[in-house]
C-alpha cells in the first residue's frame, strides 16, 4: 500500500451526519486524511469529474418519459431547479413531485427537490424490475454495472497520493450509491455527500444548496489543510472552485457541457484554472506544477 494512500470510511452514512452534526462529520473526514500526516489536499465533486454523472446516464438509459411529450422527465426537473422561468407543465397532472411548486403552467423545484424527483423515478423502475427487492440496492446494482470511471481518473488519484496529495469528494449525489460505485470502481476516497433517510433525500446544507461546497473548503483551510486543488464540471461547483482559487488552489475544469469552464473564463485568470477531457499527463504536470509554484 502506497504510505500516503487514504481508506475510505466503512459502508454507511455516518451516525453524526444522520444526527444533524455535518461539521464534525467533515471534520471525521479530514481526520481520516491528517492522522496519516496527509496536509495537503484535492477536493472533487463525483459526477461528470470522476465518474459518469450518475442520474442523466441512469435516467437517459432506463428513467420514465413524459407520456405527453415523450422527453425524459428527469429534463423537466432539472429545467424545474436551473431554469428561472421554471418547467412548462399541464397543471392539472396528478403526478407531479411532491416536493414541487407550482405557479400557473409552471413547475419549480429546489436542488433537493429536483434531485428526489430523479432517483424515486428510479426506485419505480427498480420496483418493477425488481419487485421482491430493496429499490436503492437494486439502483445501486445498476449503477456500478452501468456507470464508467471518467478516462485516467484512478490513476489520477494515485498519482496524487504518490505525491502526499489526498484526495477528498464533495458531492450532491446519494452517499449510499456514490459509496458503492467508488468501492466498485476501485476509488479510496472519503467524501461528504447528501444521503437517503428510507426514500426521502435528505440535504447536508438544505433543500436550495444541498451541500454548501465553499464552506466545506474554508473548514478544510481552517483545519491546517493546504488545497492544492479542486475538479468540478457544472455550475452547482462554482462554490467549490471560487473557494479553491482563492487560496490559491489550482482549479480543474472536467468538460466544457455542464456550465463551469464559462464561470472560469469569466473570474478566473488563464493560471488559474484547466480545462480537461480526462485526466492525463497535464493534469498532474499542472498539480506538480502550483505545488512548485
């Protein structure tokens, strides 16, 4: 075992995160990287950074469609969250989310509600495919038979312990599936995540942010951590990158689709931030590079 490599935390959502407690529930998770006399850190979201994003790829494949329209439903609760103008619905429908609201022909959704939305979709596939079995674990099943690594993104992460550099996940997804997957795939990182009570998703930070990434940062600063880095691919990481470049950390931009590479060119400077496909030879020679610098 490589003497910087870190172990992820046991199956299960931790009792002090249940409890409400999230601080001390990151700061378990920042002690499992500094009793090693790790200090030095990459924060990461999980889906489309390192992984496949699990809900389009889950509900583009097997997910409902609208019997109307025939479009995917998980696009209308994304439009219902993103879209200022929320989603374009026939009121008078008798199956739209509980957590919605509606205004006129209009849905919104926070980012918990539209996130629940998806994965019970989900759990009602799984019901019917599965009908004798717990609707999560059979999700969870599908998920890492079906869900692929983002190009390079193991070696990526071993390459960085070799250099004293941990690695830790900040993400919006379901702790109970994202455990799974990184387990399935191989992938030792301890994370901070949202996570399901039963069948109600429950949010670190809330139903409109879910998990307040910035503040996870400033905790991890605060606790002695230098961040060396962070990867991101959507706009729901910008808390999380504008806290890393600030410190001086080096952020990383995971695709040019979800929103953050036009945030970048917009507050960041050139040295500041890298866009990336997969996770090659420049990403780590640019690591290598800001822990000289």
């Amino acid at each position: 075992m490589n003497p910087t490599t870190v172990q992820a935390p046991s199956f299960g959502v931790p009792t002090t995160l249940l409890q409400g407690n999230w601080e001390q529930a990151w700061r378990d998770v920042l002690h499992t990287v500094s009793s090693r006399g790790i200090h030095r850190l990459h924060l990461t979201d999980f889906d489309g950074t390192k992984y496949d994003d699990i809900l389009v790829r889950t509900n583009e494949a097997i997910g409902p469609c609208d019997p109307i329209s025939g479009a995917k439903l998980w696009t209308m609760y994304d439009r219902a969250f993103k879209d200022p103008q929320g989603a374009l619905i026939d009121p008078t429908s008798t199956t739209l989310p509980k957590r919605s609201s509606i205004k006129g022909d209009r849905m919104f959704m926070t980012n918990g509600a539209h996130l629940e939305a998806e994965y019970r979709d989900l759990f009602d596939v799984m019901r019917k495919l599965h009908p004798q079995d717990e609707p999560l674990a059979k999700l969870a099943e599908w998920i890492c038979a079906n869900v692929g690594l983002i190009e390079g993104a193991v070696k990526f992460v071993d390459d960085l312990d070799s250099l004293g550099i941990a690695t830790l996940g900040i993400t919006n997804g379901a702790w109970q599936i994202a455990e799974r997957l990184l387990a399935h795939h191989g992938m030792n990182i301890p994370f901070m995540g949202n996570y399901f009570e039963g069948e109600e998703f429950k949010c670190v930070h809330g139903e409109d942010v879910g998990v307040d990434k910035a503040r996870l940062v400033e905790i991890a600063h605060e606790s002695g951590f230098e961040i060396v880095s962070c990867a991101g691919d959507s706009k729901g990481d910008i808390g999380l990158c504008s806290a890393t470049a600030k410190l001086g950390g080096l952020v990383i931009v995971r695709g040019s689709e979800g929103g953050l590479e036009k945030w970048a060119m917009e507050h960041l400077n050139f040295n500041q931030w890298l866009m990336v496909e997969s996770y090659g030879k420049e990403v780590l020679a640019a690591v290598q590079q800001r822990i000289a610098g």
